[in-house]
C-alpha cells in the first residue's frame, strides 16, 4: 500500500512540474506534448489547426506516459493512463479548458481559444491507471519523427562582415 501512495505521489509531482511528456497510444510513436495537471490527471488539447497532433489517443484506450526531469531532462517515472475524452460543454470539459486556457501560449484567437476548440480540436484527459513502469536500463534513444518544421537556413553572405565590424569599433 505504501509503495502504490509512494507511485501515486511520484506521478502527480512529476507531471505537475515537467512542462512537457512524452505519449505513446496504441500504434503510434511517442510524442512530447504540453500539459496541464488537472484534477489528477495530464490535460491536453490538440488535433485540431495551430494545435499538437494527438495520434493514436482514443477515448477508453490506454496511453503510456513518460515523465522527464525538468533540470536534468532525464527520465523520472513511466506510467499508464487512461485517455478520457469529455464531451465539449460538459462541466468536465468546462474545467479542464479553463486550466488549458491559462497555460495556452501564442494562441492566435486569445478570448475565443475555447470556441475554437470546442469546434476544432480534441480535449483529452490522460487519468493514471496506477501501474508505474520499471526504469529501463538501457539506451531508449530514438530518431527524431518526420515533421514539416525546417532548421535555421545558411546566414546571408554578408552577415559575418557585419558582425566583424561592430567588434572592431568597440
């Protein structure tokens, strides 16, 4: 019983003090997504425009969480949730957006973010199931996921003179 309490606590902290968790559904990859804790459980939104992709996250299906250190980045615990979806309008979905909505950065639509949502994306609740996997002891890197997003393009060609000359004045 101690070490369910102990598994429970370890969790809740984790996730409440990483700003990012890596999610694995059924079938898919594991992914970093923003969070919310809420109510004991990881609050996300996603799928729709402008938002993160939520692949294989189905109501009633399982998900695999894992929890990084904030300082470190390193793995802290791996557990198993539920994926939850309330239904938009419904007093759970009414709260969990409210606590979304204060963590949402650069939303194009400011005030209107919750109508847009309510239309547009997929509000997901992520509820631990309780079982806490083993650290593996092993390397568990992976290559990155094709994404449409580019890296920095080569700098202009007269960018290093620039640069050089304000040195040279100081």
């Amino acid at each position: 019983m101690t070490s369910e309490l102990l598994d429970q606590a370890l969790v809740e902290e984790a996730t409440k003090k990483s700003g990012l968790i890596w999610v694995q559904g059924p079938g898919s990859p594991s992914r970093a997504l923003w969070h919310v804790w809420h109510e004991g459980a990881a609050c996300l939104v996603g799928d729709g425009p402008g938002e993160q992709p939520l692949p294989g996250l189905v109501d009633g299906s399982w998900a695999e969480v894992t929890v990084r250190s904030k300082d470190k980045g390193g793995r802290l615990v791996s557990w198993t949730a539920k994926v939850v979806e309330p239904a938009p309008g419904s007093p759970a979905w009414e709260a969990t957006v409210a606590e979304l909505k204060g963590k949402r950065l650069n939303a194009p639509d400011g005030e209107a973010m919750p109508e847009r949502w309510a239309r547009e994306c997929r509000v997901l609740r992520l509820e631990p199931t309780g079982e806490t996997a083993a650290l593996p002891d092993g390397d568990l890197a992976e290559a990155p996921l094709p994404t449409p997003a580019t890296t920095r393009l080569p700098i202009p060609a007269g960018l290093p003179r620039l640069l050089l000359k304000r040195r040279k004045r100081r």
